[in-house]
C-alpha cells in the first residue's frame, strides 16, 4: 500500500494543473463533433427517423395492401437491419393533425440490407390511419418511419429451441418474416405455424407461407380454419387456437415457446388456454396486432365506471380540458380532440408514449401492463393503453 501511495507523485500532478487550465482556456467554445465507427454504426441500426418511398404495392384481398418500401435516396440511403418480428412506427399527418401507427414489418432482415421494406396493412373498420393509408398511399408517396422497434423477436437465449407460433388474421406479418428469416439461415430455431383464419380466402400470404415451408424443414404451416361450413385440406384443421391443437403440434419432452400476435379477441380467447399449457412465463411471447378498444369485457374490469370522462392534460405551459369515453384510451381520446402524444407501439410495450398520473384511476388491461415498479411509484401511465376510470388529470411529455 505505501509503495502505492508513493507512486502517486503529488507534487508532479499538482504542477500540471496550471498546464490542464491553459489548454482548456485555448480550447473552442463550439461543441465539437466526433464520429467514429461505433457512432456511424449505431447511426445507422437506429436511426430516428428513415425517409423512405413506396416502390409497389400488392393487393392482398379486399382490406389488406402490402407496401414495398425502399428508401427515397436523399434523407435516406439504406435502410435500418432488423431482428425478425420488429414493426416500424409510421407518421402520417391527417386534417393537420400528426398521428402515428405501428405495422410489423412482413419482410425479411435480409431483404432490407437489399433496401427494402415490406408492411402489410389490413383496412380497419372506422380506422383513421389505415384508411388514409388505403386513400392516399400510391407508387412514389413518401413516407417517414421510425427505425425498427420492438421485442417481439426470437432470443436464442430466452426462446426454446422450438416456437409455436399462433397467428389471426393480420397477426401473420411479424410470422412471415421470421419464416424468411429462418428460411433464409438468420435464425436458427424450429418454427411452427398455427395460423388461424376463418376460410381459406381470408389467409394472407399463403403462398409465400407454402413456398416457404417447402423450402425449409425447420418451418411447418398449418392452417385453422374457423367457418363451420369449410372443408379442410390435409394437413390443415378446424376450429380455434386451443390447448389441446397447441400440444397436438408442440415437442412432447422438451420446451417450447409460444410466440403470439392476432386481434385482441383472439388474447381473450388464448387467456384460459395458455393457462392449461403449464407454460413458464418466459415461454409465452405476444405481440398485441392493433390497438386495444373498449376493456369492459376483460374480466377484472369494475363494474360502474361512468361512459364520459373529463381530461385534463398538461403539456408543457399549456393546459388542455377536453371531454372523452371510458372505453377509449388516454391516447385515443386526447388524439380525437386533436392533442398529439408522442407514441410508437401504441400498446404499452416501448414507453415512448410515458406520461404523468396527476389525480384520478385509470384501467390498464393485463396483457398490456410493462411497467415497471418505479413506474407505479410515480405515478407514471402509457396513455396508448390506459383507459380512464374516473376523470383524470394528466402531464404528457413534450413531442419526441
Ligand atoms: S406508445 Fe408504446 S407504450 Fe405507449
């Protein structure tokens, strides 16, 4: 210890002090950019935003679109890499109002080092953003989107070697491009696809699933159809998403994960039978497809919660009051009386949207509950998914 202590020289340190001022005196008063390799790179796997154009767009039935995006060559010169199963955060503004939605991304990681992106967008009943999108988004509109986000992606150290992957409707897209993906050797484990669908027609993607499950052993596609009237091909089946079609086609002595992404009826449903799967936690991976309406029916919703609600929101200097209904989210209803909140998922998983609980309850569906502890210590709510039981007064951060 001595000898360390003698080594510290004291004296010598002291005398640069007076040499360290000088040079900090000399120095400029501008900030001074530094970009090195590891800043470029992490520039370019997370870049704020990506400024990109449609190339092609493919009809898929009467409500569903799939856009090839590819980047518009001036803002934007190649595109983010991505984990298979990610979305991207579209910004769009409607009437001047900015609003924002997230779509998974249906193309493979692959393909966006080859510059492009493909979303699949399905035609919501009385949805503003799809709606646009279907009116307005033609060859050649430019479209502005987050970098890729999201959790929803295989974790070789988390995952179990072998997915079950449980899919409705729409819920199909992160699916597709993780069975690229594994087709396409950038992931390595064993996918199976229980896809639900009501008929035949209403399967999005089925050839590309059948060419993919062609083209490679580690993927199986089954179909589930749901219409009492449909006559099953081989290999397909009839009826719901159940406990018991889950076990029918999970490995029997070893662990596997299920990996879920369809319409919130479709959570509702799964709750019960997940249940019966004895599954441990980390097994049970989802994406919410869509945004969470209305949570009366869930099952620990309470009973007399008033269907209009008054919201106060602070946003910086100003202060807002507007009117709203208990069945619509924070978010939903300050957005319909024009208040933008920031907002990437929209459903309570990035905390992008993280806000202020100022007075007043509000509800927030289990599936969709990522908040931490220190979270509910201060008072802090994501407005995608919290719906308001009593009036509410709120602080939202400013646009990010
Ligand atoms: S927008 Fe992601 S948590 Fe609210």
């Amino acid at each position: 210890m001595a000898s360390n202590l003698n080594s510290l020289k004291a004296k010598k340190f002291l005398s640069m002090l007076p040499e360290r001022q000088a040079r900090f005196n000399e120095g400029k008063a501008e900030l001074v950019e530094i970009e090195d390799n590891a800043m470029a790179l992490a520039k370019a796997l997370h870049p704020k935003r990506q400024y990109l154009k449609i190339e092609k767009i493919t009809e898929r039935g009467e409500d569903c679109r799939s856009y090839t995006l590819v980047p518009d060559g001036e803002k934007t010169k190649s595109l983010a890499y991505f984990g298979a199963g990610k979305y991207l955060t579209v910004f769009e503004t409607i009437e001047g109002m900015p609003v924002t939605r997230a779509y998974s991304i249906s193309s493979s990681p692959k393909e966006s080092l080859e510059g492009r992106y493909v979303l699949t967008v399905k035609l919501v009943d009385g949805g503003l953003v799809s709606k646009y999108i279907f009116d307005n988004w033609e060859v050649g509109t430019e479209v502005e989107v987050s970098a890729p986000s999201g959790n929803f992606e295989y974790q070789p150290l988390r995952d179990a070697k072998k997915v079950i992957c449980l899919a409705g409707g729409s819920g199909i897209t992160p699916f597709v491009s993780m069975a690229k993906a594994v087709a396409d050797g950038d992931e390595d484990f064993e996918l199976t696809l229980l896809y639900g669908s009501r008929s035949y027609e209403s399967i999005l993607f089925a050839e590309e699933l059948a060419e993919l499950e062609k083209k490679c052993d580690k993927i199986k596609v089954v179909n589930v159809l749901s219409d009492k009237g449909v006559k099953v091909k081989k290999g397909d089946e009839k009826g719901l998403l159940t406990a018991e079609l889950i076990k029918k086609y999970a490995p029997e002595n070893e662990p596997y994960s299920v990996f879920i992404c369809g319409p919130q009826q479709m959570y509702d449903f799964l709750g019960d039978e997940l249940l019966k799967l004895k599954l441990e936690k980390k097994y049970i991976r989802h994406e919410m497809f869509g945004e969470f309406h209305n949570p009366s029916s869930q099952e620990d919703y309470p009973e007399g919660i008033p269907e209009k609600i008054t919201v106060k929101v602070r946003i910086q200097d100003e202060v807002y009051t507007v009117e709203g209904n208990s069945a619509d989210s924070l978010m939903q209803t300050l957005e319909k009386n024009g208040i933008s909140v920031p907002a990437r998922c929209r459903s309570g998983e990035c905390g992008f949207c993280h806000s202020h609980l100022l007075s007043g309850k509000v509800y927030v569906p289990k599936q969709l509950e990522y908040r931490r502890l220190a979270d509910y210590k201060f008072g802090c709510i994501h407005p995608c998914c919290s719906f308001p039981l009593t009036d509410i007064e709120m602080e939202v951060p400013t646009a990010k």
